[in-house]
C-alpha cells in the first residue's frame, strides 16, 4: 500500500509517516519499481500501534523503545505519565479558575484585565499586609470577583486580614452570601466558622436562614458563632445554643449578653428564656460550676419570672447559687 493510501486509512498524514520513517519509528518494507514508498500489512498495524501510545501521552522517543525494546516495562513510565497528567489538569484548572475571575470582574480595557490579575496575585500573597490591601483596595471600586474575595475570607489566619476580607464581602454584589453559604458544607470546622463570621457581616435577609441552617452544625464553635450573630438579630430561634454555651462554659460572657438583648424585645421572650435557664439549673446532670453561670445569666433578664427564679434560687442548697442569686435580687431591688 502506498504512503497516499495508509495517510488516508490511519488518518496520519503522509508527512507524519516521513517523520516517522526518519525518526526510525516505522519503515516501509519495500519499494515500487518507481521508487515509492510501499507498506505492509505489519508496517501498517505498527503504525495504529505508534498513533494509540501516543493517545496515552508517551513521546516518540519512549514509543520507540516500548515498540523496540523487549525489556522495556511499561510500569514506571505510566506512573510517570499519570503524575505528569494530574500536574497538567491543576495547572489547567488554576488557569480556568482565573480567567473566569477576570471575566466575571466584567473587565472593559486591558488595563482593566491587568488589574484584576495583579489583585488576584494579591490575594494570593504570602505576606498579610499585601492580601489586606488587596481586600482594601475595593472601596475605590477597583473590581474584584466575588469567588476571589470568598475563597481569601474561608482561607485567611490572620485576624487583621480577615476582619478586612469580611468587610470587603460585606460591600460585594449579591452572590457573594450564596457563595459563602456553601462553605457551610465544607468538611472544616475552621471554614465553617469564617462562613458563618463573614454571613454575620452581610445583609440580614440574604444570611439569616443560612444563620439558622448553621445552628445544627457538628462543630460547637460554629454553632455558637451563628447563635451570636443571629441573636444580635433577635432571632429567637438562637436561645437555645445560646443557653448551651453557658452551660458549657463556650462564650458564656457573650452568650448571657446577647439573651439580655433577646429579652429586652417583649416580655413573651424574657419569660421564655428565664424558663430555659431555670431548666437547665434545675436538671440533676447540670454541674455546679454551670448552675453558677446560668444563675449570673438571669441578672440582666427583665421581667418578674426572672425575679421569681432568683428569689426561688437564693434559697438554693448551693451556697455559691443562693449567695449569687440574693446579691442579685438586691441588685434588682
């Protein structure tokens, strides 16, 4: 068969099949009495053998010697090839992961282009002050994905840097509490807990039902977070952890703060969380050093419920409970 007729049966191009026979990598058996190039049934199998390993990534160099070479073990090249391959598809993927950056900052001009890559780069910096001037450099309306400010604010240690990357979220358009509510199913605890901080910053009705959602979170730290945002809400529905983070000790301080907020509303939510309180103090498995704070907790609780549950409570066989609870009532008085 001649060159023509296998370039057009293999789908190789008759200058391909030249580089080959230069290379060494397939040679045509004969020759026509006009000097053409003529292959046989086996120069043409070996050239689909050529064309598949180099479906798989190898170089002509390494086709020749696993054709070649009856020592030649494909093992350790196929590792090779598979770890070349996955470098290949993450840089790939960072390389699509930024242009869609740079498309949904909605870039006008080049120079617009060449901001955004310099803010990302940024973003991205090993050095804090250099991610916080990024996160800055919002509120002169210079453009910065969503996605970008997000992925920053889930990743950022720095206290400082944080604060700045959450604030900057607070500005954004809004997609961005759509995409931190879906940090809310991340397997860390510690990107739970930055979704929940930056959704406390964000517009209330675009968070709070991702606030509530974060209520019945495994991690303790982030439902305690979602319970104080959201009782600076005067959302009810934070009472309970709110009382579990006294019990446990958790943000106590805070927590007993934002009930006496809570119950500053109407009386209905004062006798609710008194009723909680005296709940817990009362429930056999509560310890004392818990009794303790959940009796300091009804200080600042209005109401004549509360009053009731500290003059009940100044009777208590707990000296450290009844002395808190009638130094309270005399407060109160």
């Amino acid at each position: 068969m001649l060159i023509g007729e296998v370039a057009k049966q293999s789908g190789v191009s008759a200058r391909m099949l030249r580089h080959y026979e230069s290379l060494g990598l397939v040679q045509p058996s004969q020759r026509t009495d006009s000097g053409y190039r003529e292959y046989s049934a086996k120069d043409i199998q070996r050239i689909f053998h050529i064309e598949s390993l180099r479906s798989l990534g190898l170089s002509l160099r390494d086709i020749g010697r696993a054709l070649d070479d009856p020592d030649f073990t494909p093992a350790a090249l196929v590792g090779d090839l598979i770890r070349q391959t996955h470098e290949r598809i993450t840089t790939e993927t960072e390389l699509l992961t930024r242009l869609r950056r740079i498309d949904a900052a909605d870039p006008t001009d080049w120079q617009d282009v060449l901001t955004v890559v310099a803010l990302l780069q940024a973003l991205g910096s090993h050095n804090p002050a250099t991610r916080q001037r990024a996160a800055l450099s919002t509120a002169h309306g210079t453009p910065l994905p969503v996605e970008a400010l997000v992925e920053a604010a889930l990743s950022e240690t720095q206290p400082n840097v944080a604060g700045t990357l959450r604030w900057a979220l607070a500005q954004a358009p809004d997609d961005a509490p759509a995409l931190l509510a879906k940090a809310l199913d991340s397997p860390l605890p510690a990107v739970r807990r930055r979704a929940v901080q930056a959704l406390a910053k964000m517009p209330e009705d675009e968070t709070t039902p991702h606030l509530r959602d974060a209520l019945t979170d495994p991690d303790p730290d982030v439902r305690a977070q979602a319970a104080l945002a959201l009782g600076t809400r005067a959302e009810s529905t934070a009472i309970p952890t709110l009382i579990d983070m006294i019990v446990t000790g958790r943000n106590d301080t805070d927590a007993a703060d934002t009930l006496s907020k809570l119950a500053s509303d109407d009386t209905a939510t004062a006798d609710r969380i008194t009723t909680h309180l005296v709940d817990h103090l009362t429930h056999p498995t509560t310890r004392p050093p818990a009794r303790g704070r959940l009796t300091q907790a009804l200080a600042d609780i209005p109401g004549t419920t509360a009053t009731q549950a500290l003059d009940h409570l100044s009777h208590d066989e707990d000296p450290a409970v009844s002395l808190t609870a009638t130094y309270l009532l005399q407060a109160r008085h």
